[in-house]
C-alpha cells in the first residue's frame, strides 16, 4: 500500500515537473512575444516620429522654396504649376526643353544681361570716342569758317577791282564794237559778191553731180543684171597620192604660182567656180615644172575624195593678174573669238593679191582706198562691244563706198573656204583612235623623177 502511494506521488511528481515546464515555457515565449512586439511598437513610434519629422522639413523647405520662386507658400500645387507653366511660356520658350526652369532660366538671363552690359559698354566707349572725333571735328570747322571768312573778305576786295577793270574794258569793248560793226559792213557786201559767184558754180557742179548720178544709177543696173559670178577654174589636180596626202596640179612658176598659196577643190562637171561646191582644198607645197607643183591636201571627205581631173579655184590667185581685196569688221577665221585680221592679210598677200583698204588693228579707222578696181570687200562680224565704235564706223563707211563703187559682198567664211583655207589642226589621235597615216613618212620623188611612182588609190 506505502509503495503503491510513492509510485502515485512519483507520477504526481512527475506529472507537476512536466506542467511546470510546458508553463515555464509558455510563460517564456508569450514574454518573449510581448517584449518583441513592445520593440516594434518603439521602433515604429521612433519612425513614425522620423518621418513626422521629415514631413516637417520637407513642408518647411517646400514653403522657403515656393517663397523663393515668388509663389504663395501655401497655394495649391495646381496653381502653382499652372504659374509656373505660364512663366516658362512667356519667359523661358527659348530654352531647350531640359532646361526650362528657374535656375537655368535665371543663368540665361544674367548671360545676356552681361553681354547686354558689355555691348553698353562698347558702345558708351564708341559714343564718348565720337564725341571726341566731334569736338574735333568742331574745332577744325571753326578755324575753316574763320579761314573762309578772310577768303571772302579778300574774295570781295579782289571782286571790286574786277569791276573797276570790267567797267574801263567795257568801255574799251563798245570801242571795239564800234570798229568791228564797220568792218562788218564792209565783209558783208565782199561776202555777198563772194556768195553770188560760188552759186553760179554751185549750180554748175550740182549739174555735173546729176550727170554722174544718173550714169552711176545704169551702171549699178548693168551690174545688178550681171551674174555676179561666173568664175573659171584657174587648173585642175593631174594627180593624186592618197598614201602621202598630196596631189600635183598644172600650175607652176611659169603661171607666177607661189608656194603656200590656197586652193578649192570642186568637182570638174562644175563650170562656175564662185558657186560649185567645194569638195576639199589643197596648198601648195613646192614647183615640180613650169607648169606643174605639188600640194597637200589640207581638207577632204572621204566619201568625195579629191580625184584627178578635179577643178582648183582661189578667190585671191589668178593666172598673171593680181585680185584687189577690202577686208572690214571683225575678221575671225578660227571662231575663237579674236580678230585674225593680220593672218587674213598675209593669206591674201600669200596668194597673190592686193589688200586695198582694211581697219587698223589698234584705233579700228579705215586704212587705205577702195577703187574700181578692188575685186571683193570681205566681210566680218560687225562687232558690237562698246569700245569697238571706230570698227563699226568703218565696218558702215566700208559698205557704203562698196555699194557706191559696184564692189561685191563676201563673208570671211565664204571666201576662205573658195580660197581654200581651213585652220590648221594638229592634234593626232593616240590611244584606240590611232591612224597609222599620221605617222607614216612622206617620201619625196628621186631627183630628176617626177613621174608618179603610184597609181591613185596605192
């Protein structure tokens, strides 16, 4: 029975200690809870203190901030972004977009105040040097102004003398008057006498005028009636060497032929020369014969080709009778726009004829006499540059003399391409463009032979 009490006291015992434990522990963790809630109820308190804090300043700093930028303190935030959307529209438009604030709007301003105050300062620095320049300028007007008040005293002391002098040389003058209206009178009845006699010869010589008008008049009828033309060949091309670009023709020194002189070449079943077409052009090169030369062919197509038999004509060489030539404006044979009066007179000279009258190169005034007998008066551009007024005077007074005299008309262009001329080109093609012709040698023939050695076309 004892043991059986110890063993329910041991298990009461036991039961108690586990109790106490379950309670101890328990009792520890609802502690434990309790003190960790307690420091986050500080920690929280002690934040929202923090932040209560914050918002204090943040509300004091707002309101310095809003009373620096000139708002109410306490105005909405509405109204003062719309003042500030206003601001920025009126003042700070200009800015770029990031820059569109107080601060930089502010820093803008005070940049272009400070060139604003420099440029007022260069400025107030101009003014005060042109005062300066001024008073100057002031200082010296007013010794001229003295200067031209002494001219003009002495101006008025000299003006006085002048007319004490003007009154005794008037005086003087109707003196003078007097003596010269007698001898007026006196010249007067001579010159009338002179007169009476110079009408009778006028009318005399107005006479004779008529009479050579009148047979002016049917001679430039006659001519007018005339074929202007009907020019002959002066020869004919015997031979031709394609291979050396040369041909001969039978003219030579017997005929007063020339080296250099020019030829047309036209087709032999063309009888007026002045109007056949021209199918090349030949120059002579050197005298074979009396009656025979050689030349080189200076212009041909190759689809008409200088052929023998062919006609030569040259406006300015005829066979023992030299042509009279007139040259006048602005004689341009190579189209480069400058006057090549001088070539066309050592070309006309070249080939045998006479130059009667052409323009100065320098001053433009006619030198020299058309005739009767001048042939042709060749024609340029009438020029019409400002400087060019003697040209144009003599390329006018030219015409006029020409029509007067019966001379024919031709233009430069006309008449060297009947002469024969072209300009010289001596470009040779390189490259894919190559002629082997303009490169191959040009043999003479042997002494003593002057034989073709080729037929044409060889």
């Amino acid at each position: 029975m004892a043991a059986r009490q110890d063993q329910t006291l041991q298990i009461a015992l036991i039961v108690f200690a586990i109790f106490f434990v379950v309670f101890a522990a328990l009792t520890y963790w609802f502690w434990k809870q309790w003190s960790d809630a307690e420091q986050r109820l500080t920690a929280s308190q002690q934040e929202v203190q923090t932040q209560r804090s914050t918002a204090g300043n943040l509300q004091a700093d707002n309101e310095t901030l809003r009373k620096q930028m000139g708002f109410d303190p306490f105005a909405e935030q509405g109204v003062v972004d719309e003042q500030f959307q206003g601001d920025v529209d009126q003042m700070l438009g200009t800015l770029p977009e990031a820059k569109r604030n107080y601060r930089d709007g502010l820093k803008q301003m005070y940049l272009e105040n400070q060139q604003l105050a420099s440029s007022q300062e260069v400025d107030k620095k101009k003014i005060k040097d042109l005062e300066t320049k001024l008073r100057e300028v002031e200082t010296g007007h007013q010794a001229q102004i003295t200067r031209l008040e002494a001219d003009k005293a002495k101006i008025e002391q000299d003006a006085a003398t002048q007319r004490n002098q003007f009154t005794q040389a008037r005086a003087e003058l109707d003196q003078s008057k007097k003596e010269l209206a007698s001898q007026i009178t006196e010249m007067e009845a001579a010159f009338d006498k002179k007169e009476t006699d110079l009408q009778g010869q006028i009318d005399t010589l107005s006479q004779e005028a008529r009479t050579l008008e009148k047979t002016i008049n049917k001679l430039q009828d006659m001519l007018a009636k005339q074929d202007p033309s009907f020019e002959v060949a002066d020869g004919q091309i015997t031979w031709v060497n394609q291979a050396n670009n040369t041909v001969w023709i039978n003219l030579g020194p017997a005929d007063a032929l020339r080296r250099q002189v020019t030829f047309s070449v036209f087709d032999p079943n063309e009888t007026d020369a002045g109007k056949a077409a021209k199918k090349g052009s030949v120059e002579v090169l050197r005298m074979l014969s009396d009656h025979m030369a050689e030349c080189r062919v200076t212009d041909d197509d190759p689809r008409d080709p200088i052929m023998p038999g062919d006609n030569i004509y040259s406006q300015v060489w005829h066979r023992g009778k030299p042509q009279h030539f007139a040259l006048t404006g602005l004689i341009d044979l190579d189209s480069d726009g400058r006057s090549d009066l001088q070539l066309a007179k050592d070309l006309i000279e070249l080939n045998g004829g006479v130059l009667d009258a052409a323009p100065n190169a320098e001053t433009g005034k006619m030198e020299g006499e058309m005739s009767v007998e001048t042939r042709y008066l060749v024609y340029g551009e009438r020029s019409d540059k400002t400087n060019d007024a003697a040209l144009r005077k003599t390329w006018d007074d030219m015409h006029a003399d020409a029509s007067s005299l019966g001379i024919e008309l031709i233009s430069v262009t006309d008449f060297m391409n009947q002469m024969g001329y072209k300009p010289e080109d001596r470009t040779v093609n390189l490259g894919s463009n190559v002629n082997a012709n303009d490169f191959r040698p040009r043999a003479a023939p042997a002494r003593g032979d002057l034989r073709p050695r080729a037929s044409y076309g060889q």
